[in-house]
C-alpha cells in the first residue's frame, strides 16, 4: 500500500489535460482544510508487481560487470546466513545494498598501518580493501574472505576467475549497475523505483512478462511516469534531471526531452521491493508512439554535489534494464 508523503502545487500545470496531477492536487487542497490536518487516505492500492534489479538465473551478462559479480560471486558466496546477509557490512543482499556499501564506503576494519580509507576505491584496486580481504589476513586475526562458503557457491572452483573479475571491475572503476562510475568519493544519483500511471488509475501499469516493459492499452492517451531518484545525503528533489524517449536502445541523443517534475511525492514499493520515497515524474502523450515497438527511456540525471551528468539506464547497462526502462502500446 502506497501512502502520499506530500503534494505541493509548485511546478504543475493546471492547463495539462493529465488529469491523474489534478487529482493529487484536489488531494491536497481537501486534506489542508481540515484542522487536524490528518494525512488523507492513499488514493493508489498498489504499484503492481515488485521488479528486481538483480538479473534472474541464467541471464547471459558482461563477464566483471557489477550485476554479474554480484550475481555469481557475492550473493551466492557471500549473503550467506549469519554474515553478509544484513548481519554485517558489506550487505550483500540486493544489488543496490551491496554496490552502496562497497564503492567509496568507509571500512571498519583496517591493516595495522591505516592503509585503506574505503572498500572499494575505483580505480584503485590496491587501495580497496575488499580486495586485500578477499586475498590475505590483513590484521592477523581476521581471515581471508569468504570465511564460509555455501553449497551453492563455486568459489572454490572458480576462485581464480572470480578474483581476475572482481580486480578488472575495480579497475575499470567499480562502475554500477547502470554502467556509471562514482565520482569523488561519493555515490552516483540512482534509480530505486519506476512505476506508470494511466490517467486516474489508482495502480501501476502491469509489465510485460513481469519484469520487461511497462504495458499500454493502445485506448489509454496519457501516462504519467513515476521515478524514486536518490543521491547521496541528498535531497531526492534537488537531482534535476530530464526524461528521452526512443526506439533505439541506445539512442542517447537529447531530442524533445521532457522535464522530470518534484512537485508532488508518495511512498511506494521501490525494484527491490522495500519501500522508497517516489519524487520524480514526467507525464507523456501517447498518441505518437506507434503499437508494438519498445520505446525506451533514458533519464539524464545531474548530480547537484558534482555538476556531472550520467545517463540511466547508461550504454553499458545490461539489456534486461534496459527493457525495465521502456514501456511499449499494444
């Protein structure tokens, strides 16, 4: 269940035929009259389906990417009960908790001579500590990482390969799963949810599959697309940012951008399932996309802390995101 965290009039269009806005602000309007200021029921009753984006078993990935390191070695070898599984960091749980833990992250256990600052320093795979952890005892007492291995592992027998992965993706600089490299010691603005809206519904639009594009009933003529952008210690309203659309996958060519708007909030069931304040949206017209083609969407997000700009889903980014972030008519 999704509930409003706040609506705010500033940045809407009154004029826009998009009817789902108007509904929000009416919201808005009702719940600030009345003296108890109780927070209004929530409208919506569901996102749909909870994604994920950790790739599924058998999901052919670039050997030393992040969603195939996390995947093969340190979900299986490392998320295992008791350790990495939410009791300590690193969390090795998801894919977001574990690259968000680990790049630029600041190590509680450090060599005798102070040596590392972070887990993972890009570039650096000297400088890393989960590089040393992985291949000697760094203080004499704490082992060699992993100090348990499931039965689903293959560590032992893909040992050689796995530490070849891990130190490559280190020096390609510990990119994420959207193929962006952190900048100055900080975490890249990333996308935790994404969910479509058909004029007044009060539920996500399906997907296809499940897991691949946002679905849309070729009668339906607006929809409006909610994102959950979040930084780095900062504000989720102050990462400006804008919204492409086309058919090539990889079209990253900034034509007819539509702004991503902060004017009204909700709290709802982010890819992981957890729940994530929805801070981002865009609200798109239909009526030139023809029925059957994948369109797919690149937000151009600025980091407010650097001025750089990234692209999600990024060129480097596997396939299976990259249909997350599409949507197609039928």
């Amino acid at each position: 269940m999704i509930q409003l965290q706040g609506l705010g009039m500033t940045g809407c269009d009154m004029d826009t035929k998009f009817q789902f806005g108007i509904f929000l602000i009416a919201i808005l309007l009702i719940a600030a009259c009345t003296s108890d200021k109780v927070v209004p029921d929530n409208p919506f009753v569901a996102f749909g389906d909870t994604l994920s984006l950790s790739p599924e078993e058998g999901q052919i990935l670039e050997p030393g990417s992040f969603a195939q390191l996390h995947r093969d070695v340190f979900a299986p070898t490392c998320a295992n009960a008791g350790c990495h599984d939410g009791h300590f960091e690193p969390d090795f749980r998801q894919i977001e908790s574990a690259y968000n833990t680990l790049v630029y992250h600041p190590i509680l256990k450090n060599d005798p001579a102070g040596n590392f600052t972070y887990r993972v320093q890009p570039f650096e795979v000297d400088n890393s500590v989960l590089w040393e952890r992985l291949n000697r005892d760094i203080d004499g007492q704490s082992g060699i990482m992993p100090l348990a291995i499931d039965p689903d592992s293959d560590w032992e027998e893909q040992k050689d390969t796995y530490l070849r992965l891990i130190r490559e993706w280190i020096d390609n600089g510990a990119p994420d799963v959207f193929g962006n490299v952190a900048q100055e010691g900080k975490i890249n603005p990333y996308v935790k949810g994404m969910q479509g809206f058909a004029d007044n519904a009060t539920s996500g639009l399906a997907r296809d599959g499940g897991n691949g594009a946002i679905l849309i009933p070729a009668e339906i003529e607006d929809i409006g697309l909610w994102f959950s952008i979040q930084g780095d210690g900062t504000d989720s309203r102050e990462i400006p940012g804008k919204l492409y659309l086309s058919y090539e996958v990889d079209d990253f060519r900034e034509i007819d951008g539509h702004n991503l708007i902060t004017a009204a909030q909700m709290i709802g069931a982010g890819f992981e399932g957890e729940d994530v304040l929805f801070s981002h949206q865009s609200f798109i017209e239909l009526d030139s996309f023809e029925k059957g083609r994948l369109v797919f969407i690149h937000l151009k997000l600025m980091d407010p802390d650097t001025g750089k700009f990234l692209w999600i889903p990024g060129a480097d980014s596997p396939d299976y995101i990259k249909e997350i972030f599409s949507f197609k008519r039928f």
